[in-house]
C-alpha cells in the first residue's frame, strides 16, 4: 500500500506506509526524518532518534527514491500518446513488398 503525502503544497512522494518486511508502521516518521535530513543531520543519528531500530525499517528509509518529480516531467514531455501499433496500413506495404 502507498500512499502520496502533500508538502509544501506540491504532490512530492509516495512512500509506504508500513515496512515491507515486518510491517511496522513508518508513514509517521517520513517527514521528521526528510526535513532533518535535508538540514544537513547524518541520516542513521536521526532514524536513532526517531525510534527506528530495526534494520528492515531503517532500509526502507535509507533506500527511498523520490521519483514522482521525473514521472511528472516524463508525462509533461511525452503526454498520453498511445504506442505505434501495425495499422492496416502497415500491414499492407508489407504483404505488397513481399
């Protein structure tokens, strides 16, 4: 299950909302634990302080990409265009060039 947080007003992530592996709840220290590090803090000093102990949860945390930015800016360039089928057009050059 994901689930997409809104901060600084702009849809910004997707991150779990329970580990994979034990299931233990870490949607709630995403944020702390963003801001903190973005501030300049050693992330494993701030996973300490946020109670998060178990390494299976700390990789969760460690391993996050924030990739949304690039889908946006992938479908902002390329939009919705389907892919290029082989038409009947197609179809026929290529029965004719035979």
């Amino acid at each position: 299950m994901m689930v997409i947080f809104l901060i600084r007003g702009l849809w910004d992530m997707m991150f779990p909302i329970r580990c994979f592996s034990c299931g233990a709840l870490i949607a709630d220290k995403w944020e702390e634990y963003a801001r903190r590090v973005e501030e300049g803090e050693h992330p494993g000093k701030v996973l300490d302080d946020l109670g998060v102990k178990r390494y299976c949860c700390r990789r969760m945390f460690l391993s996050h990409y924030e990739y949304f930015d690039e889908i946006v800016k992938l479908h902002t360039l390329y939009g919705s265009k389907p892919y290029p089928r082989a038409g009947k057009e197609e179809v026929e050059e290529n029965e004719s060039e035979a």
